[in-house]
C-alpha cells in the first residue's frame, strides 16, 4: 500500500466504543509494522489520556488546526512502536463555536493534514459524539469511515443520520468518502439482546458489517486508566485478541 488510508471513527452517540476503538486498532495496526497516526479530535480527549497523556499542551490538535504549529511539531511518540498520537485539547470545544462562521470551515483538517500525512499507512481520528463541524472536519479529510455501534436495543437508530450526513459530505465536498465498515463493539455473546442485535444489524447492514466483534471486556475499559492500549496491559485478554483481528480486517479491506 502506498496511499494513506485516513480513517475517522464516528458515531454521534456517546459512549459506543470510538476511543476505545482508535487506541486498540491503532495499537493492533502498528503490531503488524505498519505506521499509524491517531488523531484525538474530540474535546474530550479520551484518546490522549488513554495513554497517559497530558492534553491542552502548547503543541496539540488546537494549536495545529489553528496552523500554528505543523504536523510534525505537534505529533508525539506513544509506547507502542509505529505508533503515534496529535494529542487532544478542551479548547476544541471552543474552537468550534469560534468558526461556526468562518469560511472554509470545513477545511480545517484537511489543510493541517494535506501532504504531511505521507509518512503514515493509517490516520485513525477519534470523533466526538455529535454531527458537529468537528466531525464534518473529520469526514471532509477522511478517505474512509469506520462506524462503532454498541451492542445494544437502540444500536441501530440514529444511524440513519450519520449516514445521511456522510452522503452529505460525499456531495459537496469529499465525494470519495466510503464507509468502510462498522463494527459492534461491547458484544456480549451470552445476552440474547446481542445476538439480536447482531443479527439485526447484519441484515440491515450486510457486507459492511466487520465479521470481528468486539466483546465486552473489563480489561478494555481498565486499561486506559494505566495509560496504555489492551495489548501492553493484558496481551492475552480477548480484548486484545478481538482488536487484532479487527486489524486483520481492516488490512484485508
Ligand atoms: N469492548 C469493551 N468492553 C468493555 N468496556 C468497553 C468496551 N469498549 C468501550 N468500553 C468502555 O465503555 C466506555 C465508552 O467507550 P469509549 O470511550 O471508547 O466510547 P466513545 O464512543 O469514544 O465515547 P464518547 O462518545 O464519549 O467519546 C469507556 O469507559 C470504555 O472503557
Ligand atoms: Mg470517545
């Protein structure tokens, strides 16, 4: 592969396994010698805690965005060889409602990011939850969009909306965008509400549904509070496992 796949991972639902997807895939993905930028692009910056690090630096995804600082002055090195992170800043927040005006607004990622990215095999930006000009941002400069969704009732409502979003982007500024999967995440094979789910899903969804599933796994929620992805924390766990093929996965399409 010689193009950069720029991946943003996106729902606007909160809590369905964005962050947690960006650091693990990020992290499987680098496993298999492949280089890969993370891009935490939500105010919240779960994705840079995540590895224990401090957000609102003098160089992060704010001061980037704003273009000043590069690309290469704002990206740090994480633990995982190959692997590296823009780390996040609250005052993303801000920064939105500041360029709700502004022209080209959309642009803004796609600018920071444009040639500078040639060095990596994968860009995987962590959106936050809304449809907000963050997340147009993200799928404005992404080739691709993975989408995350909880094993749940309510997994597959607002979907439509994230989907007609994207159509959205296609036609008026990013017309090669696809989807390039999605994945259930927080699988619990034992419930009968996820096997439903999943069979719902599947057929409503079909071939763009990743065959991987994501299990509920506590050491997937515990290891972000060591600072580190599931495969330093407990290689062994099935978190790690279901992430590594999810890589496979993504290598493969
Ligand atoms: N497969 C999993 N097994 C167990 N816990 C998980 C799993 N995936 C995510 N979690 C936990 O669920 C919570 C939400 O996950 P995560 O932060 O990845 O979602 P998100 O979509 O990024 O949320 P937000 O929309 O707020 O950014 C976190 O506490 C995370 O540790
Ligand atoms: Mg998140």
């Amino acid at each position: 592969m010689n193009e950069t796949s720029i991946i943003a991972v996106a729902n606007q639902k909160g809590g369905v396994g964005k962050t947690t997807t960006v650091i693990n895939l990020g992290a499987s993905l680098a496993m298999n010698n492949k280089d890969i930028l993370m891009i935490d692009f939500d105010p919240q910056a779960n994705a840079t805690s995540g590895f224990g690090m401090d957000s609102n630096r003098e160089t992060d995804v704010c001061s980037l965005i704003l273009g000043k600082h590069s690309l290469e002055e704002v990206i740090v090195k994480t633990e995982v060889e190959g692997l590296y992170l823009v780390p996040g800043s609250r005052d993303l927040a801000g920064l939105e409602i500041e360029l709700a005006g502004a022209e080209e607004r959309e642009f803004l990622l796609v600018e920071a990011l444009e040639k500078s990215v040639d060095r990596f095999d994968y860009v995987l930006i962590d959106c936050p939850p809304s449809l907000g000009l963050l997340t147009i941002n993200a799928l404005v400069a992404a080739t691709e969009v993975l989408i995350t969704l909880q094993s749940e009732y309510y997994a597959l409502e607002g979907l439509s909306h994230l989907m007609s979003t994207i159509r959205n982007i296609r036609k008026r500024w990013n017309a090669d965008l696809s989807v390039s999967g999605v994945v259930l995440t927080m699988f619990d094979g034992r419930l009968k509400l996820s096997q439903e789910v999943a069979l719902d899903v599947k057929e409503h969804l079909g071939s763009i549904l990743y065959k991987t599933r994501i299990p509920r796994n506590v050491k997937l929620s515990e290891a972000p509070s060591y600072g580190m992805p599931v495969i330093l924390y407990d290689a062994r766990s099935k978190g790690a496992s279901s992430y590594l093929n999810l890589a496979e996965e993504v290598l493969q399409r």
